[in-house]
C-alpha cells in the first residue's frame, strides 16, 4: 500500500493530486482571514478522506497564520459545524451558523 500523496498548498488553493485527477479546496487571504469558498473532490477520490485531508490542510495554515477562518464553502462549513473544538478558529461573524 503506497502513502497517500500530499497536500500542496499553491496561490490559491491546497490541493491532492493523483494521475490526473486534482482535488482542491480554493482560498483567499484578507487582513486577519483566510476564505474557504469552495471545495472539489472528484469521485476518483470518494471515500478516501481527500476533502477531510483539505479541511485539516486548510485549517492547520490558517492557525500557524493566526488566521480567522470564514467557511463560505459547504463543505468546509459542516467539517467545521461538526467539531465544536475547531469553532474558536472561525471569524466571529460566521460562528452562529455552526451551532446545529
């Protein structure tokens, strides 16, 4: 069984890519914020963990950053909704839409 590849964070976005296949979770920086908009996990990569993998990538830069993090993206929104211990790294202005 060989390692799973890395996630490698570029301009944009962090990313996994296998063959040919790229998954990615888009982001844009702010004063004091990172932006999570959208998330692409192709089936190639279903049930492999790849979008959790993006989330912890995602969420681990922003904390060595000293980032907020605003979760426009569905995906990461219910990541983030789902583990209350992560919702201190949420911009205070998105943190009422956690709570289910």
């Amino acid at each position: 069984m060989t390692d799973p590849p890395d996630v490698v964070r570029t301009d944009t976005q962090f990313e996994i890519r296998i063959g040919d296949e790229v998954a990615f979770a888009e982001y844009r920086l702010q004063p004091g914020v990172i932006v999570f908009p959208h998330t692409v996990v192709p089936e190639a990569f279903a049930g492999q963990g790849v979008g959790g993998r993006l989330v912890q990538a995602g969420l681990a830069y922003a904390k060595e950053q000293g980032l907020l993090v605003k979760p426009t993206c569905s995906f990461f929104h219910a990541y983030i909704a789902k583990r209350p211990e992560l919702h201190d790294l949420v911009h205070p202005s998105m943190r009422d839409g956690l709570k289910a």
